[in-house]
C-alpha cells in the first residue's frame, strides 16, 4: 500500500494545524455557522441530527493494521466505541465534539490517514475495487492508477469548488466490484489483443434523485495519459456544469442534457490542448507508485483446500472467499452484518481484533468494501479455519456475502439531518426476519439496499430489492425497488407501487422473495428471475 512521503506528511500536518485554529474560532464565536461550514466540509465535518459526524477518507478502501488500529483508538477515545464503514470505502464516527475534531485529525496525521476532501464539492475519495491486486480476474492492479488519481486530485486549485461533489472508481476486470457506472467518472483498465493495457471511461453515472448509468464515452486511453482525460472530463463539466440548482448540478445532468456524444466532443478537445501542455506525470512517478503495491511474499506450494468436515465453516468459506491470483490463496470478506445487527458498524474491539487478524493471517493489510463489509485480501487456504473460529467468535463471522442479510443501509433518520426515514431498524427487522424464517439459505445471491432518503447513500437503485425511505404527510413510508444492479450488468431499479409503513415493508420484501421462489428456473438468481417475468407477478403478490 501507498506510504507517504515527506511532502504527503507535510500537507496533511499542515491542513491539521490549519484545521484546528478554523475550529477554535468557530467554539470562540469569531466565525458563525455559515463561514464555518464550508472549512469544516472540507475536512469531513458534517452538523447531522445529533452531533458531529468525521468521515476520514481510507483511499480506494486500503487499510494497514496500524491504521485499523488507530480507527478503533478514535472510536474509543473520541465516539462511542464503533465506527460506521460507508459505501465509499470510507469510515464515519457519528458522536464528535468540535473541541475534539483537530486531535482525532492530529491522531489520523500519526499514521498517514485523514479526512480531506470526504465532504464538499469537490473529487472525493478515489474508490476501487475491494479485491484490487488479490483477485484472480484482473488485468492488473487497478490500485496505482487510483492513487495517482488521488494524488492528482487533492487539493487541486481548479477543482476545489466544482458545481457539485464529484466521485471516480477505478476497476480492473470485466466484474464490476465498485458499482463503477454508478459513479461520475468510471474507469476500466482493459487489455487489448496486443496484450497492452489502456483505459475505458465511463462518464456521467449516479444515483440520488436522478439514477443515471454513465455511457462510455472513449473505448481507450493509453494509461500515460490517464490523468489528462480525466482533467478534460473534469475541465468540461467545471465549465458548463450547473451551479443555479444543485439538483441539476451533477455531471450526469450535463452529459443527458448536452448528450454523451457533444460531451465526449469536448472533451475530445480539451483533451487535445491539455496534451501541448504536458500535465501528465512523469512515467517514473508512476513506476515509483507502482512499487509501493507489489505483490507480498507469496508461499508457493500451499494446500488449495481445507478440511470442511465442520458444517458452519463450510458454509462461511463457500460464501465469504474469494478467488485469489496466487495459488493457495483466498481472500477473505468479514461481514458486518450479523442478524440484527447495524449495517457496517464495528465496535472498537472489532476493529482491533481486525487489525490483528490482518496482520496474522493477510500480510498486515485489509480493505473497505462498498457493500460495508471488510476484506482480508490474502489469506492461505490452510489457515482459513483458523481465521473464521476467531472471527465467529467475535461475531465477524456471518456467512452472508451477497445474501438478503448482507445489506446495504446508510444511517438514515437516526442520525442523517437530510434523511427522512429510518434505514437501521428496517435492515435489523429484516434480517430477523429471514434469519427466523430460514428462507434466506434458499434465496442464493440477493442484494438488498436501503436509503432513508431520496440522495441515495444507500444505493437503493442499484440494489436487486432496493427500499427507499420518503416522507408521506410527517409519516415514514417505504417505497419497493426491484431489478437493479451495480455490478457489470448495471440497471436501475424500478418502484414497485405505493409505499408501506415500517412493519409492511418487511412484509413486502418476503412477498417478492415468495414469487421468486416460486417462479426460477435453475441457475437463477433474483434478479434474472425478475428480468425473465417483468414486474407483473411481483405487484400483484404485493398489491392484491
């Protein structure tokens, strides 16, 4: 993983610093509310219903032991002993005092992590695929392309205050783990026949009030230009995107308006003028990147299977690995989703246990996942027994990866200002519901996504079953997505009606598992069952 150097540290320790004599004028009374919130997003400080919430940026979702360690010490020291893991790769603490906010900065400082650019109008945290440099279907690393892109974006001058907040990902296989259409510049490394690698852009992409899929716009890049395009991507729509209205602010607006094929048209030429200028790095920074993700010292000669004579352990490895390039290899998914439990949080007890697990059994790193959950990237199949009786132990070890109990869920109404509804107490109602029912072993893949409100933090659109939160008359009802996806066959759900209160929407969710279970084929998952028979069946189990 990525280590600083003296200039990193520098500009951190200096925005630390400079951070904490902006707070201290704010609990003075020298700055009010509306001067302060502009430096405080930019640090990651949001005002929710409550109290303070931190969002510290983990770059593409990489995470040493030391600095999950570090997470867990803010937890305690300064939250209430958990964090929230978010859909961006990235970790919230939602109980923080203002006074406190330059020593947590301070103490990120301490092991090269902050929180700049989590918030505000501006590129956000550079997102990956969760399983970048492990997985067995990659063409390569994605990961120090995505880190030269972090290091072009942070605190770039033209792009601190764009029309709107802006978000890229950076994938590496044909699978699309990072829900990278979704995302305003989507970014594919593909190889050609040659054998040489280049870059596929996607670009306009989004959930929020307006799902949009982002349309290819270039089929190829050469890689030594990746950081051009995407300033020419950046410099259109800084020039002609919306700042009238920030509900038509966002790049998917500008490229449906102006229509993909005039967009990547000016591009194109932007393009063009930023190459006389030569703003590229220097292929020797990125060669100087690159070594910093070399593979770890892999084993050869390792067993490729385990003794699944233990029934709960098989079933974790069948549901919670994934193939690894190095034979012997898997990586494995901690789940934060135990039944009943909050959807990506993990107390401060967890995250130390995590961080020494990480460095025990996956070379001292682990990985945020979008889905909320954590990834041990390289673990030997011999050791994965192991690993899961320590896990189980301290209930990290639910064997949920990508069944209706995985789910997806953002804070919602209990702690978000924007929210209107409640997302935690639907997610728990839900998995109870399945785990008591048992009908969740015989779903198979089911991704279930939960918003509190219309901004999508959730990825309702994007899930198999996707519910959104929405105000009706000062009452909370949820309204019931079905057929959407985030992965390579990237849809956007449809409603499926009226909306239900907190108890009905439970209900409604096992009234569309029913009628999927009654209507697959074999091989099917949820989705292509409800790709096959439309939503005709499903309304009318929900609404007759």
């Amino acid at each position: 993983m990525y280590l600083y150097d003296q200039y990193d540290q520098a500009m951190v320790d200096a925005r630390v610093a400079e951070f904490r004599d902006q707070a201290q004028r704010r609990i003075e009374g020298k700055l009010t509310e509306d001067q302060f919130k502009p430096l405080r997003l930019m640090n990651g400080l949001y005002l929710q219903l409550h109290a303070y919430m931190l969002r510290v940026a983990v770059p593409y979702g990489t995470l040493s032991g030391a600095q999950m360690h570090a997470l867990a010490d803010i937890a305690d020291k300064y939250d209430r002993g958990y964090g929230h893991f978010t859909t961006r790769q990235n970790i919230q603490y939602n109980w923080i005092k203002l006074e406190d906010a330059g020593d947590i900065l301070a103490d990120l400082a301490k092991v090269e992590m902050h929180a700049i650019q989590t918030s505000g109008n501006c590129i956000r945290n550079i997102s990956s695929d969760h399983f970048a440099g492990a997985a067995a279907d990659e063409v390569v690393d994605p990961r120090p392309y995505a880190e030269i892109l972090r290091q072009w974006s942070s605190f770039h001058p033209e792009f601190s205050y764009l029309p709107r907040k802006f978000k890229i990902a950076v994938i590496a296989s044909e699978s699309d783990r990072a829900a990278m259409k979704l995302h305003d510049i989507g970014i594919q490394i593909v190889k050609n026949d040659a054998g040489e690698l280049g870059a596929k852009f996607f670009v306009g992409g989004g959930m929020g009030r307006t799902p949009m899929i982002a349309p290819c716009i270039r089929e190829w890049v050469d890689l030594d230009q990746l950081v051009t395009y995407c300033e020419a991507c950046l410099r259109v729509y800084n020039r002609y995107g919306r700042r009238d209205n920030k509900y038509k602010a966002r790049i998917k607006i500008l490229v449906h308006e102006m229509g993909a094929q005039e967009y990547a048209r000016q591009v194109e030429g932007e393009f063009a003028h930023l190459l006389e200028q030569g703003i590229e790095p220097p292929f020797a920074e990125l060669e100087r990147i690159r070594t910093y993700f070399a593979d770890p010292a892999f084993k050869t000669g390792l067993p490729t299977s385990a003794d699944r004579s233990d029934p709960n352990f098989a079933l974790w490895m069948d549901r919670n690995t994934h193939p690894h390039k190095a034979p012997g290899y898997v990586s494995a998914v901690i789940s934060l989703k135990p039944v009943g439990g909050i959807p990506g949080d993990a107390t401060a007890q967890q995250m130390h246990l995590m961080a020494d697990l990480a460095r025990e059994f996956s070379f001292d790193e682990c990985r945020v996942m979008h889905t909320q959950n954590i990834v041990l990237p390289h673990v030997e199949i011999g050791r994965l027994h192991d690993l899961w009786t320590a896990l189980d132990a301290a209930g990290l070890g639910t064997p949920n990866l990508d069944q209706i109990d995985d789910i997806i869920a953002c804070p919602g109404l209990d702690y978000c200002s924007l929210a209107n509804a409640r997302s935690i107490p639907v997610a728990q109602k839900i998995s109870q519901r399945f785990a008591a029912n048992g009908k969740g072993d015989e779903l198979g893949q089911l991704k279930l996504k939960i918003s509190g409100c219309i901004n999508a933090c959730g990825h309702h659109h994007a899930g198999h079953i996707g519910i959104l939160g929405v105000d009706k008359k000062g009452t909370e009802n949820y309204q019931l997505l079905l057929g959407g996806s985030e992965a390579e066959d990237t849809s956007i759900g449809k409603i499926t009606g009226p909306g239900f209160d907190e108890d009905g929407i439970v209900d409604a969710v096992e009234k569309a598992t029913d009628v999927y279970l009654a209507q697959r084929t074999e091989g099917e998952r949820f989705l292509d069952t409800y790709r096959r028979i439309g939503m005709a069946p499903f309304k009318e189990a929900l609404y007759d």
